[in-house]
C-alpha cells in the first residue's frame, strides 16, 4: 500500500518549491521514515527534512427537501518534504 496519496499543488505549496520543499498529501498513519523512504524510491531524490500536518475534516450541512443533513469531510495528513540542493521533483512533466 501507497503512503503517498497525491501532490499538493496550490499556490502556497508552489510557492515552497523555490525553497526546494515540496507538499504531498498522505495516509492519516503514515510515519516520517515511510514518506522519505516512498519520495527517495519514486522520485529519486535525496530527503533532508520532513514535517507533517494533521488536519481535520471541515463541517458540512447540506439542505435537501426533507430537512438539513450535517456531515464532516474526512480528516487527513499532510508533509512538507524538504530536498537536497538541487535536486528537482515535477509534477508537471511525470515521473
């Protein structure tokens, strides 16, 4: 199983890629060293630092005909990967 789910590519998180960190979000269980193992095996770089966000889901109310319904988005994880100096991952041009 995959601890990377997909890159986080928002303005805020491009914005990190001239400081040569790089957003990615991930499994609510994954570890550090599984996320630098995972980065290093798919996108052949050197890791240097990782730090992880635990976020929660935002409330939601949604109003149909028969009354309101109130739910969550589901909660997530996220990493900012710091890379060696002049190692590059694109996520424009594919692996």
């Amino acid at each position: 199983m995959s601890t990377l789910k997909k890159p986080i590519v928002t303005e805020k998180a491009t914005a990190l890629n001239e400081k040569g960190q790089y957003a990615f979000e991930v499994e609510r269980t994954a570890n550090k060293v599984q996320i630098k193992k995972e980065i290093e095996q798919i996108y052949g770089v050197t890791v240097t630092g990782i730090s992880t966000i635990r976020t929660n889901g935002k409330l939601k109310s949604k109003f149909t005909k028969g009354g309101s319904v109130t739910g969550r988005r589901p909660h997530g994880k996220k990493a900012i990967v710091t890379v060696k100096e002049g190692d590059v991952i694109d996520f424009y041009n594919g692996i």
